[in-house]
C-alpha cells in the first residue's frame, strides 16, 4: 500500500504539475532510471547491462508491451509516472514529453535501472549534504572516456554523476553509498576530473553545474544516464528514456536495497 506522500507526489507528477527533477521527493523512496526499447534490442540491452552493473544495475524488466512494473511499482504507469521523458529516434533526440502514451507500442520492454538518488536520503541521514539541493539544481552528470563493456549495437562511456564534498567527508560518503550497490554504490572516482576524461565541470552533458567550494573536491558515482550516452551510437529505431535527474519514483523503500 503506498503512502499519502508518495501517492500525492505521484498523481503530481502523472498531472503534469511537478515538471522538474525528483532529488528529494517521496522521501525514502527508490528512485530508477528508466530505458525503454523494442522488444528486438531488449536482449542485447540487458546482457549491457549485465556487463556494466556499476552505471546500469537492473532492478526490473517489464513484460512485452505493458506499461508496469510489478515488482517496483504495480499501481503505476511507465507512461505516464516521470516528470519528463527523452524520445530517441535512431540515436536522435527528438522530443523531451510529459508523457509517453503517443509514442507507445505493443513491443516495447522497460528496464528500471538503480540511480543515486536513493542513497542521497542515507547521505543526508548521515549528515552529508547534496549541493545540487542546497543550490536548487539537477545533479551534474559528465559523460567520462571510459567505455562500457560492448553488446551487440550497446557500446560507449560511462557516464557519472558529481557531488563535491570537503576531504573529511569523503570517507563517510563512499561508506554510505556503498551500501546500496543496486543504486550504483560507491564512487568510481574521487578528485582530479582529468582522470576521467571531464575536461570543464562547469559544462556537464547532463543536469547544471554546481558551485564547488574551495576546500571541496569533486565525488563522482557511476551514473544511470549512461543508456543515454550509448543511445547515440546504438541508434535504435526507437528507445526511450527519462529526462536526466527526472526519475521514476518506486514503490520500494531504500532500506530494501540497503546492504
């Protein structure tokens, strides 16, 4: 039974009328990412995935053709339960939707993938702030120059997400988000952006620059905008996914996924 938080966030957000990124909603709740492909590319999607758990761990995979998500969240509607969608049309980005019922066909499989959104509540329990919250900003994500394992047409760089933190604390957020290696768990990289291949953090791919203090170092988590980034070059005739940091809210507590 979902609670009068989450269900109230949802029936926001299935109306249109909470537009924006999910950081911090229906607190306690996972958070996934979301790709949706052609029943054709759906195998050689998963074994990606399988081959690249850190940017893409699954947490569920969707009937042919249906809309829900059983195991995640059964009362809700893939087409309609993220605040906004990307619509890719052979590796082109060609609509950004509040909903996706247009676009939807029978043969279509929905992937939900973990995201760092869920364990920004334990970082937050545990004292850590999130700039891109204090600063009222999409999380900063950077495409990296370190390729994922290939399959079939899936192929390109992991994507990350960054969260600046001061030295003393960085011990603290990689023990944090560690335990949940179903929401891309610890850091892939701590410090020097150069290292993976992120030349200006003032211009992220994806999501807004934040503001680093100067006795703060950049933190950076394996990101499950990455599908996004492979879409470019996969060039499926059709796949979608959701706006970079506007999740789909689940049903699932984060303790679930606690470990």
């Amino acid at each position: 039974m979902q609670d009068t938080d989450l269900k109230a966030v949802r029936e926001k957000i299935r109306a249109g009328e909470h537009p924006g990124p999910t950081s911090g909603l229906a607190s306690g709740h996972v958070q996934t990412n979301l790709v949706v492909l052609p029943e054709d590319y759906a195998f050689d999607f998963l074994k990606f995935c399988i081959r690249n758990p850190k940017p893409c761990p699954i947490l569920e995979v969707t009937d042919e053709g249906s809309p829900s998500a059983p195991v995640m969240a059964p009362e809700a509607d893939l087409r309609t339960d993220v605040p906004k969608y990307r619509v890719y049309e052979a590796g082109e980005l060609v609509d950004e939707p509040p909903d996706i019922r247009g676009y939807w066909e029978d043969d279509l499989v929905s992937f939900l993938i973990g995201c760092s959104f869920t364990f920004e509540t334990a970082l937050l329990a545990a004292g850590l702030r999130l700039t891109h919250q204090d600063q009222s900003k999409n999380v900063p994500m950077y495409v990296t120059d370190r390729e994922c394992v290939p399959s079939g047409p899936f192929s390109g760089p992991m994507v990350v997400s960054m969260r600046p933190y001061k030295p003393d604390e960085i011990p603290a957020a990689v023990s944090v988000s560690g335990r949940y290696p179903a929401m891309h768990g610890a850091p892939v990289h701590i410090g020097e952006p150069s290292a993976l291949g992120v030349k200006d953090l003032d211009h992220p791919e994806f999501g807004e620059a934040v503001t680093i203090g100067e006795d703060e170092t950049p933190v950076f988590w394996a990101c499950g905008v990455t599908p996004q980034a492979v879409a470019l070059q996969a060039r499926p005739p059709l796949m979608i996914t959701h706006s970079p940091g506007h999740m789909f809210i689940t049903d699932r507590r984060n303790a679930e996924y606690e470990v």
